[in-house]
C-alpha cells in the first residue's frame, strides 16, 4: 500500500522559514511525479507545486502566491520529498498535503494530472 | 487561469436520496476534472478521474459526467458514510480546486 508521511509542520513566526518532508514508501518513488496542496483553516484545497522526476528533468513548478518563497526537492536515495517554505505570511497557515499522481500518467511537463494518494498532512501555523 | 465554482455550497439530504453537485469550469477544460471526497481531519479521497471514470475501491453508487465546462458528481443512493465535502479539481493546466460542497444530515 502507497504511503505517504509528512513532517515538520510547526508554529513559524512571519518572516520566517519552514521545511517540510514527506517520506514515501511502497511505491516506485524515484518515478514518481510529485505535489504538494494545502488547506487553510475551514477553506477548500489549493495546489501549491509539483516536481516531476528526475527522468523528465525534474522541474518544478508553482502557484503564484508561492512563487519565488516556496521550493519543492526531492532525494530519491531516501524516499523523500521536501518543500522549503521561506518568507512566510499569515497566508500560509493550512495543512500541507503530499499527493502523487499516478505513476507513468504524464509525458511531457505541461500534463498535471490527479492525485491518487495523499499524505495525512502537516500543519503549518504562521503566527507571531 | 483556470476557476472552477461548484454548486451548491451545502446540501442538505437524507439517507437512500439521488445527490448531485455541478462544477463549473471558466474555460474549457474537456474531461480532465477529478472529484473528491473529504472528511472532517482527513485527506481528500479521490473518488472519480477523467471526468467520469470510477476510481478502484469506490462504490458504484458514485458516479460523475460532463465534458468542456459543465460536470457533474451524482451519489445515486446517499449512504451514511458519503456525508462529507466533496470537490471538483481541474488539470488541464496546472491544477485548479473548487470551493467544496458540503453535503449535511437533513
């Protein structure tokens, strides 16, 4: 069975930086194309970034009110994909989900696919 | 970019009813739309992919149409456990979610 497992959520104070990691396990990983979305508190869901595999480059992507603060990287040799969060706002308290796509659904970067299987989340709070 | 509203907000039904929430798309998106189903403190459960294709595991009583910027999610006969919200994501570019429907105890 798929598992995906994030940690390092926490409380952060504005301005401040964060990284998040999510660990994988029973799946081809280093295949994978990955993503990150997040909840606000009460709010629906927003698609943050994603980081293709290496194999198809692995570039990233992001939303723009992301862009340029968060980076998404992964470590193949240990199952493990990371977001770092920098210059962080009130904005960026949520959730924080790990999703994949399934395996082997895109070929080229513009394809974005749907995610079938989900981290349990990790917090984030940005607050003073 | 690409919006994605959803409608209704909340629905309000009861066990054995038809339910069936709409998701609109601000441009075309063909049949790249999945649909989801969250419960309170969990991940979203994907439910339905390519507009109408049934995930394996979910029960058949789920079932989703549409195509360019009209969809649709149906539950033919409500079950206890499908009170949740549920939400449209689109991935023709880049990925796009819907503000949820709620679907509540009448």
């Amino acid at each position: 069975e798929v598992q995906l497992v994030e940690s390092g959520g926490g409380l952060v104070k504005p301005g401040g930086s964060l990284r998040l990691s999510c660990a994988a396990s029973s799946f081809a990983f280093n295949n994978a194309w990955m993503h990150w979305v997040r909840q606000a508190p009460g709010k629906g869901l927003e698609w943050v970034g994603r980081i293709t595999n290496k194999g198809d480059g692995g570039t990233t992507d992001y939303a723009a009110p992301v862009k340029g603060r968060f980076t998404i990287s992964r470590d193949d040799s240990t199952n493990t994909l990371y977001l770092q969060m920098n210059s962080l706002t009130t904005e960026d308290t949520a959730v924080y989900y790990c999703t994949t796509i399934p395996l082997g659904y895109c070929s080229t970067t513009r394809c974005f696919g749907y995610f079938q299987h989900w981290g349990q989340g990790a917090l984030v709070t940005v607050s003073s | 970019d690409i919006q994605m509203t959803q409608s209704p907000s909340t629905l309000s039904a009861s066990v054995g009813d038809r339910v069936t929430i709409t998701c609109r798309a601000s441009q075309s998106i063909s049949s790249w739309l999945a649909w989801y189903q969250q419960k309170p403190g969990k991940a979203p459960k994907l439910l339905i992919y390519k507009a109408s294709n049934l995930e394996s595991g979910v029960p058949s009583r789920f079932s989703g149409s549409g195509y360019g910027t009209e969809f649709t999610l149906t539950i033919s006969c409500l079950q206890p456990d499908d009170f949740a919200t549920y939400y449209c994501q689109q991935y023709n570019s880049y990925s796009t979610f819907g503000q949820g429907t709620k679907v509540e105890i009448k």
